[in-house]
C-alpha cells in the first residue's frame, strides 16, 4: 500500500499521510462515514463523498498529527 491515500470529494483534494497517522481515530469520531481505521489503526477512507463539505474539513482538521491534508478546487490548502 502507499504512503498517500487521495481522494477528490467535490471540489476538494483530501490527502491522507500513512506515515503520519498514528491511530488516534479523531477524524473517525468526527465523521464516522468518511473515515474508518484499518487492520494496522491507520486512517483509511469509507465514504469521504457522503458527507457534507464542512463534516469532512472539521474530521480532517481534527487530526492532532496532521496526516489529513485537504486543498480546495484552486490548489489553496485549506487543512492543516
């Protein structure tokens, strides 16, 4: 498996750093149906596109290692 995991949700780029994450599960209780953990209590995605556009970026902002990364449809990071 990759060290990046990446996802286009709408008009966002929402990156996830395998290397970085280290199993808090933050974004998992944030949003639940985006993110999930894996077998190794990495942060995988579910179902990013189900959510609303500011559930994601608070899930994503919630990581306390920053293995989320999110830009906008400009290349603007907007998390973290």
């Amino acid at each position: 498996m990759s060290d990046f995991d990446e996802r286009t949700v709408g008009c966002l780029r929402v990156r996830i750093d395998r290397t970085l994450c280290v199993g808090f599960g933050d974004c998992v209780s944030a949003s639940p149906n985006a993110f999930t953990l894996d077998e190794s209590d990495v942060a995988i995605f579910v179902q990013p596109e189900s959510v609303e556009r500011e559930e994601l970026l608070r899930a994503c902002a919630s990581c306390p290692v920053d293995a989320l990364t999110v830009w906008d449809e400009k290349g603007n990071q907007l998390v973290p």
